[in-house]
C-alpha cells in the first residue's frame, strides 16, 4: 500500500514524465508517454503556433490542460491497478529520475524555443501596417475575428498616447496605449527583457510609436520607433 500511495503522488505530480509508470514497472509506457508529453504534443504546439493564425494564449492553454489531464488519468489508472507488493519496486528510482531529468530538459526547450513562439527582430522588420492604437483598438472590439485574420502574426507600428506603465507576472515589462473611447481594456505593448530600459523613462501623456506583434489586443517582442 505504501508503494501505492508513492506511485499515486507521483502520477499527480510528475505523470508526464512517465515516472510513475517506471515505478510501477511499465518501463516502456513510461518513455512512451514522456515522448509524447513533451516532444510530440510540443511539436505540434510549435506548428500551430507558427503555421496557423490561431490564438496564441488559447494554444498554450490547451497545452497544459493536456498536460494536466495527462496527470489526472494517471492517477486514476494506477488508482484502478491492483495493489500489489513489487520486490522491484526500490531499484527503479533510476529510471524514475532520468525520466525527470529528461523531463526537465524538455520544459526548458518548450519555454525557450516553443512557448512564446519564434522571436523576431521587430527593430530590423518592416511593418505591414500602420495605425494609431484607437484604431487598432476600434477594429478589435468591432469584430474579433476579422481582426485576428487581418492583423494575428503580423509586424505592424502603432503610434498612440501612452496611459500607464507597469510589469506583467508572466509578460514583463509593457506600455498600455490608448485605446478607442468606450474599450473595456488598453492596447498592451509587450517588451522583451534586452529592451526593458528603452521605456524607463517613458511617461503617461507621452506619445510614441511601438513596432511589435500582434497577438489579439496585444503587441509582443516590441520595439520603440525613434523619432
């Protein structure tokens, strides 16, 4: 019962890794399912993010409640296994760290290289388009998806009013634009960390025109455009 409840513990915490299949003995369902955790399902994560016009945020959601589906269905398979004592049991540590440590590896590929998708240098692009950010704004409360087709993906500039300044948790650094009279939200210009200290000195009132990319109402890996 003690090797239950460990292998439980496990497939909830860590069931992608395939660890507790390997502590259970299912040693090649367990690199199965890591190969699938995370190298197949990043995979495609990776194409629909750079070959389609779909939400990026709604990918990466999908991503982890995969993810953690993935854990839950582990927990209740070994959950319905049969309680047995497994003499075996304490030599496979091994193959459960490997598993974690390959695991590891992975999510450090997935964040760097997969999950803000491909990075591109918006201070050498030439922009598609160019609007103010209430007009931009204006076209994405009208109709979403017209927006998301026209402008998802794409380089564009935008000039607006800057309202606010401030660091997102997950983001970083952004400024928030002035967004058409009656919008629910501003227009969030994302910064990577290497331009950060382009906008220290940036102040509400100021206006300035940001080259980045579109995702939804947001603009990503953006770039201030010198005067």
């Amino acid at each position: 019962m003690k090797n239950k409840s460990s292998i439980l513990l496990i497939a909830l915490l860590s069931g992608s890794t395939g660890a507790s299949l390997q502590l259970s003995g299912r040693n090649k369902e367990g690199w199965r399912l890591l190969l699938i955790s995370w190298f197949v399902l990043p995979a495609v994560l990776w194409v629909a993010i750079t070959q389609t016009s779909l939400n990026i945020s709604m990918l990466r959601t999908i991503f982890v409640a995969a993810i953690l589906c993935i854990h839950l269905s582990l927990v209740f398979f070994h959950w319905r296994s049969g309680s047995k004592e497994d003499t075996q049991y304490g030599s496979r540590w091994s193959r459960v760290a490997l598993s974690c440590a390959a695991t590891a590896v992975a999510i450090f590929v997935v964040s760097a290289y997969v999950w803000k998708g491909p990075i591109v240098d918006t201070s050498q692009a030439q922009p598609l388009y160019q609007l103010s950010s209430t007009e931009l704004s204006s076209a994405f409360n009208h109709d979403e998806s017209a927006f998301r087709k026209k402008y998802d993906r794409k380089i564009i500039a935008v000039t607006g009013t800057v309202i606010s300044q401030g660091v997102d948790f997950s983001e970083g650094a952004y400024l928030a634009l002035e967004p058409a009279n009656g919008s629910p939200a501003d227009f969030n210009c994302y910064f990577l960390a290497e331009r950060q200290a382009d906008i220290t000195n940036i102040v509400p009132g100021e206006i300035v025109t940001v080259i980045g990319v579109v995702d939804g109402r947001f603009l990503r890996n953006c770039y201030i455009q010198q005067p």
